[in-house]
C-alpha cells in the first residue's frame, strides 16, 4: 500500500511486447507508466528501462527475454510470462520476482488457441517435469565451415607476426570480419541483420530471417513510443537497411507472405535424413488487418514482383530432416500435405521446445523438410527431430486426438488453432487443411 508495484510481463516476441505495451498505455485506468525492453532496441534504450523501473519512476516492463537473467532490476513485484515451451524460461522469468524475502505473484497466461500451449494443458505433467538439458554439437557443417574460413584469416594475419591486428585488410567494423568465401560474419554471434533507419538516423536492428518477415516493404513496426510503417527496404553495401516513416495506423498490423524454394535438396532415397539444404526465400506480400484480430480475416495485398523482387529475396543454407511422405494428388499441393507439415512443426515445438520463430517446414518432390529457421542456418531443431523422430509422431497423434474440433458442431472443419493451425509462417493463413488426412497420415 506504501509504494507501487513493479511489474516485469514477459512476451516470447519483439511485436508482442510491443503491442501489449502500447494496449496497456490506452486501456489503463490508473494510466500505468510502462516502457519497452527488447532486443534491436539501443542500449541507451533498455538501459533507461531498467534503471525507471528499479527507481520507481515506472510501473512495469513489457520484454523479451532480454530480462530473463544477469540484469539488475531491483525487487520485482509480480511477474507474468507468456506461456513458453520452455519451463527452465518460465521458471527464470516467475524468479525475478519476489527478492529479499518479499511477498510475490507470478502468472503464466496460455493462448487457447496456439497448439502448444492447449496439448500442454492437458499434458501440463510433461511440461513441468522436463528435463535440463543441452547437447554441443561439434560436427556441424555451416558453423564448421565460418570456424574454418576465420583460421584462414587468422593465419594469413599472422605472416611476418606484424599483421596480426591490420583492420584494413579483413574488419569491416568493431565486430565484423569479412571472410573470403562466406562474406561477412559478426565477431560476437550470428551473423545477419537489418539496420533500422529513421530520419537519416540507426535507431534498432532486427536479425534475419525474421527482420525480412516484420520489415517488408509496407510493414508497420511498433517501437515503444512510436509507431512505424517500412517505406523501403533495400540492399546496400553488404548490409540491409529498412526506411521507416511515422504511421498512424497504431490499431493495424502485417504479416508477411513467404514463399520457399528449396534449390539444393538432399540427395538420399533413405525415408528419414539429416543434412545440409539451401533455400530461397521471397517475400511475395502480406496479410494487414487490425491487431488482435483473427488474421484468417485480414485482408492480402501481393507485390508486383517486377517492382519489388529483388528486395525481397534471399538465399540462405540451413540444417534440415527430410521426412519422405506419400505422393501427393494432382493439381496443386494436397490440403492434407499442408495439413501434416502444419502439425510436425507443431509436435517438434512441443518435443524440441522451441519457439514458433526458431523452425519452419518446406515440402518438395515428395518430402517435406523441417529447417532450422535460425539467420545462421542451424539452432540444433533439426537435428533433434532427427533424433527424436519416434516421439515427435507420437506428440502428432496426440496433437490431433486430444483435440475435438472434428466432432464440435461444424464436422466438416478442415482446420483448428488447437491442433493444425500454425502460429508460423503459412502461405495460405490457415486455410485449406484436412484434418481427416492428417490422422490417418500418423
């Protein structure tokens, strides 16, 4: 009663801390001072985030990860997380709060209509009982090959023992090294990201591939306070730079269209395999409709690919399993295809618990492929599914089984939010799926 609350809210992506932050800005009564502390954001940024909300002079945080662990924020309140595949995550996040011996309260709020979040309430003992563990692979193609380009580098610096440090020949910034055959690769982790640019000013950056997803050409993009549309996003000098302009469109929203083109698929004839693919990815369009909303309802705009394809592809390699299913029907892509990718990637959340950003799924000349959808190709996803085949078929069949969509009263539903929509990217948002063939696939 003598002092406010401080309040941390957990979201699992940079739009929806966004969104929640500005929602709780308009619908607060008591008008609650709440800022934005995410990645892409400067550190001047976040640094003021913290340090308000430890003094006192704001009620809450609306975050990423960023603050799960090793910042000082002083004693926290209540903290609430979106619901994540991760209990090790929840369990850090509910434990900023209640330091010192202060009483506290932590939620966890699950989205009745995300797959994930429904089989694990009705599995919630699977969810609280996994185990911590991590597994280093040390024999992995893509981060294999930088590893051995940077040596090269390193031993090429070190003729004649004066060289060693020579920027001009390999550093193209504080942090990045051009490579002779890979091109550039940040000293400090992944590599790949989209410059933010505002008034002739960097004001954030977001990684790839999913920078490419939220700042497409005519993406609005919050950014705690303001409010933005991508005017262009474009090629320059070995680096992506998106131009933004203020919108007034606060209540609206995008989501991109994807389409994936598998160029180098793997070879083998073996059922299951693991390996290595390359792909390209176009941004074709995007969805747009008011946030919150159900996005089956939002309306589609398509670019005009003479006009704008060459901003909006990309090539990129990345570690995959390739799982061969049965021949699909003429005429197109079978809704039931569609449907199966929709709940492997679904069951591989659940098994490999990641997040909905961290996998995707491509079918092509037979096979569908599970990539890691990661800007450097390779979170180790994959290569657990692999490993992990025979559970992540019985996670799909208790996916479909658990959930009664098919028996509530429209029998003909093709699709559910509960067990074959995707919170990913789907080029027909939701539409077009066969649950029937789904079941009988697993």
């Amino acid at each position: 009663k003598d002092e406010k609350g401080r309040q941390l809210i957990f979201s699992n992506t940079h739009n929806d801390a966004e969104i929640l932050s500005r929602n709780i800005k308009k619908s607060s009564k008591q008008r609650m001072k709440i800022k934005v502390h995410r990645g892409g954001l400067s550190q001047g940024k976040r640094n003021d985030a913290e340090l308000e909300l430890k003094y006192g002079d704001i009620d809450a945080i609306s975050c990423t990860p960023t603050l799960e662990l090793g910042i000082d924020i002083g004693a926290i309140d209540v903290a609430i997380s979106a619901f994540t595949s991760k209990h090790d995550s929840f369990i850090q996040r509910s434990g900023r709060a209640g330091r010192n011996g202060k009483k506290s309260y932590t939620f966890c709020v699950f989205d009745p209509n995300d797959a994930g979040c429904y089989y694990y309430s009705k599995n919630i003992d699977d969810y609280i009982k996994q185990e911590h563990k991590i597994e280093i692979s040390t024999d992995n193609p893509i981060i294999s090959s930088k590893h051995r380009e940077a040596k090269k580098v390193e031993m090429d610096c070190k003729i004649g023992g004066k060289d060693y440090y020579n920027k001009t020949k390999y550093m193209t910034s504080s942090y990045e090294l051009t490579l002779p055959e890979t091109g550039k690769m940040s000293i400090r982790g992944s590599t790949g990201k989209i410059l933010i640019h505002y008034n002739g000013k960097t004001i954030g950056e977001r990684g790839v591939p999913v920078g490419y997803y939220q700042l497409h050409k005519n993406a609005l993009y919050p950014m705690d306070p303001d409010f933005y549309e991508v005017d262009l996003l474009k090629k320059e000098a070995g680096s992506v730079k998106a131009y933004l302009k203020k919108s007034v469109e606060e209540n609206q929203a995008t989501k991109a269209i994807v389409r994936v083109i598998l160029k180098e698929p793997l070879t083998s004839s073996n059922d299951r395999e693991y390996g290595k693919i390359s792909l390209l990815r176009i941004i074709t369009g995007y969805y747009k409709g008011t946030a919150g909303t159900n996005v089956m309802e939002w309306v589609r705009y398509d670019f005009d690919e003479d006009e704008d394809g060459e901003n909006f592809r990309w090539y990129s390699d990345h570690m995959a399993v390739k799982i061969i299913v049965p021949p699909v029907e003429a005429g197109g892509e079978d809704p039931g295809i569609h449907t199966i990718i929709h709940v492997f990637v679904n069951a591989a959340k659940i098994v490999t618990k990641c997040e909905a950003e961290e996998i995707d799924a491509i079918y092509d000349g037979g096979s569908i492929y599970l990539y890691d959808n990661t800007n450097d190709g390779v979170n180790g996803v994959s290569q657990m599914i692999y490993e992990n085949y025979e559970k992540v078929l019985e996670t799909s069949r208790k996916l479909l089984d658990d959930c009664n969509c098919d028996k509530r009263k429209n029998p003909e539903m093709g699709g559910c939010p509960r067990c074959t929509f995707t919170t990913g990217f789907c080029l027909t948002n939701n539409k077009e799926l066969d649950k029937k063939k789904a079941r009988e696939f697993f």
